[in-house]
C-alpha cells in the first residue's frame, strides 16, 4: 500500500486502466520520495507511509492508498467512499515494459554484484548507470498526452518535466539492494561530485525488440516536446507491448587514475611515443611503452593515455632533473598504492631498460594534467650541442658567441616538420649561448632558449630557413652532431612531495630549466656526417 494524494486518484485511475505499473503511476504522480519506490509492492511499508505523510501539507482524511501490484496482477485506487473502477490484468508495463516490474528485484540486484565482484575491482563507493530503449521515452510521452487529454486542465497542474524520470526511478529502486549485495558500499549520486578515486561505475544496458516505435525514433529530444498532433500515427495510449525489455549486458568502469613524475631519456635511438608510419613501426619501442608496461600491470588497466611537458626528437637525449610526464590509467581494477609499492614499481621501470629512468613517481589529481601544459610557450630550455664545422678552427673564433645575449630568430617551419605543421615564421629568442673548444672541427655550443626553438636549425640554417643561423655568424658551413637537452626545477617543481601512493596537490604551473653538463660526447665519423649534410643539401634544394 503507497501513499497519494486525493488530487492525484483520477490520475491514477487513467494510469492504472492504461496498462501502467505501480512504479509509473509514482513517477507519473511526480512521487520524489525515494523510499517508496523500494517498496515490495505485496507489502504496505508504515515507513513509506510515515515518510510521504510528514512529508505533505495535507490533512490524512485527503490522503488515498495505492496497492501496487509490481507485476500488474491487480491495482486499485481509492480513498473515503470513493472507490476507484478495478483495472485490467496486465502482465507487463505499457511505459516501461517491465523495467520496473521485472529488473528490481534482490535476484538481478545480486547478478549486478556478482558481475562486479567478477571483474574483481577495488573501490569504496559505486555509481549506477543504466543504458535504456529510445523508445521507452516515445511510450511514455504517449501515455502523458493521453492522461492530459482525459484530465484535461482541472486536475494536470503539472508539466512534462515534473515526472520522475524512469532512470532515476529505477535506480531509486535497485541501488539499496545493491549497495546491500556489496556490502553496503555508498553509491555515489553523480561523479563529478566525487573527489576520489574510489568508485566504480556499473552500466546496465537494456534492449527491447519491440518494434512499434522504431520509425518515430530519431531524436529522443524533439519526441519528449512534440505536440498531441504530432502522435497521430501512434497509439495514445500506448499499445499493449509484444515484448518487454531485456538486460542486455553489466559492464563495469572505474574512473581514471593519473600517474606522474619525470623520465630521463639515455639513447639516440628511442623514440617519445610510438613512431608508425604506414603500419610499419620505425622503433623497437618508446618511452611511453617503456614506462606505461609496468604501470598497466600494476594498476590492472584496460589502456592509458600518455602526456608530457614537451617532447624530444628521437636522437636527443634528456637529461637533468628528467622531463615531466603523466599517465592516465583507464579503467583501473587497483588504485591504491603505499608509498613502498609507487617506489617498487618506480624500480621496475628503471631496471627493465637502461634507456630511460624515471623518478618522482606519484599518483595525482586530474587537475594536475592540465596544469602539466600551460606555460610551455613561457618556459626556458637549456641544450647542449656537439657542432661540426666545415672549416678549421680555433678557440679564439667561437669566443665571440658567448658574448651574443637575447637573438632574435625568424624560423621558418622546418623542412622535416612541414608535414605536420601549418608553414608559417616563427620568431624565438636565444637568451644566451656558450661555446667551448674540442678539436679544430668540434665545440660544444650551450643555450639557453626560449620554449619551441628549434636547435638543429638554428645550427644548419636548415638551407636558409632560420635567420640568423650558426652558419652565418661563423660565415662558414656547421651541422649539428648530437644534441641533448637539460631538464631541472630550480626550487621548483611540478609535483608537490608527499605521499607517492597517494593524491598530492597540484602541480606547479611552470618548471625551470637549469644546466647540468655531465657525461661526455663520443666522436662520430666527420666524413660520413659531410657526405650526408651534402646529400641533404642537393636534394632539398627545391623546397627552399
């Protein structure tokens, strides 16, 4: 037995000789009481009466009772004298097609935990989602313009959006069976009011092959809103179903997990990301397949996605503090790690390669990704550079570059970019260089750069592409041999120390970028590199 209102009998009434179950005639009602619609529809739940009576203004005598009937074997309405006419027998819903009849009941409650339990996830709280029939929302708009066209405008003092969505309604009705099943774990309203990283969300898909209603179905929203004219080619109201609904699948999703710290990279031969070209891979691996193999494993994800403050081209390495990466686990079954297991895991990647290293590894907040990429065009970078020159030279002829401060460049896109970048000028500023003799055709030139200057050619002039260049201030040909950038924080960084298995702040917005001259550059073949800058040379000459 549930508690209505007498204002709302005759619309019970209509609900009920229609076809519609208990569950819809609530929603119907614009009933928000969450409690009823968990109800046993055999039993009158005293709670549920408590709850709707303290609940409305009006006097008891005003108040009517509906035995709910979940399965529509028998429902009648009534209140005083008045006695409302008994309804047809009805298997399943006309409205629903026995969503709420069929699907709320502890028995598919425990096959959603089952199915949770399964897949074997770590979380505190869930979040129920449920994937419905278009046609669900045509049925019910049909059942409402029929209830308005009979009521009139005496008693529907309603619109269209007070009624209950069948969603909600359903969720009102299955999630405390649920959260039971589980435990008694807390289910989440919404997920962006969800801070943590410890709910999973479960998806109940639904499909129907009732096809009553397929050509009317192009866009749920113009249905909810179309006019009574409009259903002249359908039933109002709706048409006994054929068929009822069928739960189609359970799928579970945790929300992301985001990874962070910071890679040094040792080779010449490693690329950033995966580097494929036509199908074909150009590189044993990469970076991000180094680093994201053992986090994959260990946080038990279906995929990630990868990012970084910057990139390096494949044969420069990066060296420094190490360049700030993060990674966001997608569809994690484990997220809670201890500060041992984060620096285990940090030592599995180390150890499987020797071509990158990475440190500062620590479980982060979303926001901290965005905050990874602003500022990038504002950074400072620092690069060390082994230089070949055609000519023969002195110390006494490089001084005079560390005394050059503040260069203003005109880059033009380079040529081994221009497939993938628009062709335009880009002016960069050099802050400051330092050139240190090696052998009559060798020096180390430092920089200091603005962010998104490109390094090999401002060395080669890339055929006169970038303005000024090495070339023309040593008035002879150079090339770039090798090329390393240096990555620190000066004081700063950006990810909070704390707890590495844990969520830290957010990260610093900009990193500074210091000098770190260590290790040393093995000498390359000089007449294999001029037969190639030559080779270059002739062959590109078109394009500039």
């Amino acid at each position: 037995m549930l508690p209505l209102k007498e204002k709302d009998k005759p619309v019970v009434q209509k609900l009920l000789s229609s076809g519609c179950c208990a569950r819809c005639v609530l929603r119907f009602c614009c009933v928000l009481v969450q409690s009823l619609y968990r109800q046993p529809g055999e039993d009158e739940s005293e709670e549920g009466t408590r709850t709707a009576t303290e609940q409305s203004d009006d006097p008891p005598k005003k108040r009517m009772k509906l035995d709910d009937g979940l399965k529509g074997s028998e429902a009648s309405a009534g209140s005083g004298d008045a006695e409302a006419p008994p309804a047809p027998a009805l298997s399943h819903c006309v409205v629903c097609l026995g969503v709420l009849q069929e699907y709320c009941s502890r028995d598919h409650a425990r096959k959603v935990a089952e199915a949770v339990k399964t897949e074997d996830y770590h979380f505190e709280t869930i979040l129920l989602s449920v994937s419905l029939p278009a046609q669900l929302c045509v049925r019910e708009h049909s059942c409402w313009l029929h209830v308005k066209k009979e009521m009139r405008e005496k008693v529907m003092t309603r619109v269209k959006d007070d009624i209950v969505p069948l969603k909600e309604a359903f969720k009102w009705s299955v999630q405390g069976l649920i959260a039971t099943e589980l435990g008694g774990v807390y289910l989440g309203d919404e997920p962006c009011s969800l801070q943590l990283f410890d709910f999973v969300s479960i998806l109940w898909h639904y499909v129907c092959s009732c096809s009553d209603v397929f050509l009317l179905v192009h866009n749920v929203e113009i249905v909810s809103y179309c006019p009574p004219h409009g259903f002249r080619h359908y039933p109002t109201p709706p048409g006994r179903p054929t068929s009822i609904c069928t739960s189609q699948a359970i799928q579970c999703l945790h929300t992301s997990i985001y990874v962070a710290g910071r890679y040094n990279k040792y080779s010449r031969s490693l690329s950033q990301t995966p580097w494929i070209i036509d199908g074909r891979r150009m590189m044993e691996s990469s970076v991000e397949e180094l680093i994201a193999e053992p986090l994959a494993s260990s946080f038990r994800s279906k995929g990630f996605n990868f990012s970084s403050s910057g990139r390096e081209d494949v044969d420069v390495r990066t060296l420094g503090k190490g360049r700030p990466f993060a990674m966001e686990m997608l569809n994690p079954h484990r997220y809670r790690f201890t500060k041992m297991e984060m620096k285990k895991i940090q030592e599995t990647i180390n150890t499987s390669s020797d071509k990158i290293a990475v440190r500062d590894l620590q479980i982060v907040t979303r926001e901290c990704m965005g905050h990874m990429k602003e500022g990038e065009e504002e950074k400072t970078k620092s690069y060390t550079a082994l230089v070949w020159t055609q000519k023969p030279i002195e110390k006494d002829d490089i001084i005079f570059l560390d005394d050059i401060k503040e260069l203003t460049l005109d880059q033009k896109t380079p040529l081994r970019v221009l497939h993938r970048r628009a062709l335009a000028v880009r002016q960069r500023v050099i802050h400051s260089m330092n050139a240190s003799f090696r052998d009559p055709h060798h020096f180390y030139l430092r920089l200091k750069t603005q962010a998104g200057t490109y390094i090999k050619e401002f060395v080669h002039g890339d055929f006169g592409r970038t303005k000024p260049n090495l070339c023309q201030l040593l008035k002879m040909d150079t090339d770039i041999l090798e090329l390393d950038v240096e990555v620190g924080n000066c004081g700063t960084s950006y990810f909070q120390k704390g707890n590495p298995g844990k969520s830290t702040g957010s990260m610093t917005r900009i990193v500074q970028l210091g000098l770190d001259f260590s290790g040393d550059f093995p000498r390359l073949d000089v007449e294999n590199v001029i037969f190639f800058f030559s080779f270059q040379k002739t062959r590109l000459k078109q394009y500039t």
